[in-house]
C-alpha cells in the first residue's frame, strides 16, 4: 500500500475535517507522547491551521497513561513548535500532561457495573469499576483524539477511545482492562478488532459528557502516512484498525528459535520495550529464545520500577494461582509483567515459561536474575549477525515494537479472540 505526501495528508485533512463540528468552540487535541510513531509536526500544524478562526480555543493534552510527564519543550518538539512560533502563533495553545495519579485532576463519570463487567468478559471477571477521566475535558467542548493505529497487546488495536481510557484516565479503569487483557492473553487478543477490553474502553467512553470526534491515522516505520480517517471515534478508529491489520501485521510460514528484537530509541523504558515482545511473542518457537536488543536503555520504569522489581517478570498462572499473593497489587503492573514475560505454566510451585526472555541493556545482569528475565551485555551481540537467516529459525527484526508478527495459520486481524481463563 502506497503512503501519502505530506501535501497529499493536508489535502485530505482539510477534505475530511468536518470544521463544521467546531465552529465557536473550545477544542482539546489529545495526543499520543513520543513513544508513538506518528508525524505529529505535520498533523498538527494542518490540524490547528484548519481549527484557527473556527474554533474559540484549542488546547492540547498528552494522553499519557501512566508514563512520564514530559516538559514544555519535550512536548513543543513533539508537536514541531519552534520558539518563535510558541511566542507567536501557538502563545495561546494551552500544553497539558495527563496526572493520572493526581487525585485533585481526575473527575469520576460514572461506574462501570459488575452486571458490565461480567457480560463483557464472559464472567472471566466480575466488579464495579469506577470510571475517572482527567477533569480538564469540562473546559471544553470537543474533545478530538489525534493519534494512530498499530496492533496492541491489551485492546487488540490501539486508537479511537484508547486514548481516553488509558490515555487520559484514572487508575482503577485502567488497572482493570490491563489485567483483562492479561487474563485472555497477548497471543490471544493482539491483533484482534473486537475484543473485550475494546468493549470495555467504548461503553466507558459513552460516559464523557463531553463531545467526542477522532483523526486516526496509519502509519509505516517512518511515520508515513498510509490513510487516515475523521469522525467518531469509533469509526474513525474501525476504519484505521482494518487499514492497520493490512499494513501492520506480518504473516510467516513457521516459527523462529531465536529472534532479535531491536528496540527504538522512543522507547526509553522496559515498561514501554516490552512491545519488542509483544509483537513477535506470536512468531516465537517453543523453547526458543527472544532477545529484546536496546544498548541505551537504563531503566524498568520510571514510574512503575520499584513495584515491578518486587513482583518480577512471571508468565499469567504465576499470578492467578498465587491470586491472595499479588492481588493488592496494581493489576496493570501484573499485566505488564505477564505480557512481558510471555505464556507458559505454573504448576506445582514451578514456573515453566514458554520462551525465554533475554535483555540485552544497560540494565545489570543483577536486576535481570531479580527480575526473572536473561541478560546479555548488547556489546556482545553483532546485530548484522542475526540479518537474512530467517531459513536457519533466526529472525532480525531491526525497529521492533510496532509491526505484529503471526504464523500464517493464527488469528486474522477480525477474529474473535482466544478466550483463556485462569
């Protein structure tokens, strides 16, 4: 499939942009942070060219999750602000990061019932769940998603409300469907159009009381834009995820004993690094040895790394059979550390993953052992080594974490997701 100029994604924007639904009205752009690939300069200078003397107001806020805060510049490069245009053209756009663990800046919505909750997982789980956004939407009146799509380990394809929930959301919604997702798996749902967890993110959305519309867009490793679509965010986002399930996922014929998979540098953290295995868990053989190669990465998280130092790295069943254990825990923090970790058994006290997760970082083989994942000094591995062998079970995958890999006989990207209950 054919990316468009830049010329030719301003035409389309300004095709497809309904200025209509903004005219006279305070606008919120809700973004993704820097560990997206996505031409954000481009978009959102067309974006807010279209919007400027339409609407009264727009604002951005980052739709951060729980990753870091990112300072005044870091967003201005983000969204390709010079200084010059800061003081000038942009000095009244209002630049905000998402506070999910700031109580004062979250406003409950409503509740997500455990009647919700147990018919859209099948009773694989049952609770009330609070539904909380960051307050700041009340300010406006449209709020517009502007982000991309690429197969995700939790929702099936990421975009569209996800970026209200986790994106701009409290912590009880979020913790939640992350451990969902857990519960059916990455193999399970990745990739996957109707999920779940896609469920749950929609009927949390119908609860903002303010208007919603969406630009989605699909992009290649260069932030090239193949389409990109306008309106709800549902349908924007449904016309996205079958562009990216075209695009974005990479069938083979079987599977490989060994893959390196090198993460970029937007991927700063292991907590976010981990996609370097969630998109090629699929692809890997049993027994067989995935290495996540990131020489410049010096941290578990930022946020998250004493707790995930504490727990480790451990496939699904080591947690769901020890539940009294690790319960209290942040159950998106246990869902990270199975999606990282991968599948496998846990049975009789023994711990049998179904591959073998390497780490080759900054990050100590002393932390690595504590952690339950493999270490290998990156100075030791010969990147051009691991190229063209794909015949041999070796497989390079040189910008890992946003093209899924699946055998040829799995999941299409419209199926329905494997179910797997503890």
């Amino acid at each position: 499939m054919d990316t468009l100029t830049a010329a030719e994604v301003g035409n389309r924007i300004n095709e497809r942009l309904d200025v209509s639904d903004f005219v006279g009205k305070r606008v919120l752009l809700i973004v993704p942070d820097a560990t997206r690939t996505a031409p954000l300069p481009l978009l959102f200078d067309v974006v807010h060219s279209a919007l400027s003397g339409q609407a009264s107001k727009v604002d951005v806020l980052v739709a951060l999750g729980t990753h870091p805060p990112m300072p005044e510049p870091a967003i201005c490069k983000l969204l390709g602000i010079s200084d010059e245009d800061r003081a000038g053209r942009f000095a009244e756009v209002g630049l905000f990061n998402h506070e999910w663990d700031n109580p004062d800046r979250l406003l409950t919505i409503g509740n997500l019932t455990k009647r919700d909750v147990e018919e859209i997982c099948d009773g694989l789980l049952s609770l009330d769940v609070p539904v909380q956004i960051n307050s700041r939407i009340t300010d406006y009146d449209v709020l517009l998603v502007l982000g991309p799509v690429f197969p995700h380990e939790v929702v099936g394809f990421s975009g569209g409300n996800k970026y209200f929930f986790p994106g701009i959301s409290g912590p009880e919604l979020l913790n939640f469907f992350h451990w969902l997702g857990a519960l059916i798996t990455n193999v399970g749902i990745i990739g996957v159009k109707d999920t779940p967890v896609r469920r749950v993110v929609n009927l949390a959305a119908e609860l903002i009381p303010v208007e919603r519309r969406a630009l989605t867009f699909v992009v290649n490793g260069k932030a090239e834009i193949y389409d990109l679509f306008y309106g709800t965010p549902e349908s924007a986002w449904d016309s996205a995820a079958t562009i990216s399930g075209q695009v974005h996922i990479e069938r083979v014929a079987k599977p490989f004993h060994t893959v390196l998979s090198c993460a970029p540098e937007m991927y700063d953290e292991l907590w976010v690094a981990g996609k370097c295995m969630y998109k090629l868990e699929p692809v890997v053989a049993d027994g067989g040895e995935l290495i996540i190669y990131a020489p410049h990465l010096s941290e578990i998280s930022i946020t998250h790394g004493r707790l995930i130092e504490e727990i480790g790295y451990h496939v699904r069943d080591y947690f769901t059979k020890q539940w009294d254990r690790f319960k209290d825990y942040p159950w998106g923090i246990l869902a990270h550390s199975t999606h990282v970790r991968g599948g496998g058994t846990f049975e009789d006290g023994v711990e049998s993953p179904r591959v073998k997760v390497t780490l080759a970082s900054q990050i100590s083989p002393e932390v690595c052992e504590r952690i339950n994942l493999g270490y290998r000094d990156p100075a030791t591995i010969d990147v051009e080594s691991y190229a063209n062998r794909e015949d041999e079970g070796v497989l390079l995958v040189r910008k890992a974490g946003e093209l899924l890999y699946r055998l040829e006989d799995e999941l299409g990207d419209d199926s329905t997701p494997a179910r797997s209950a503890p």
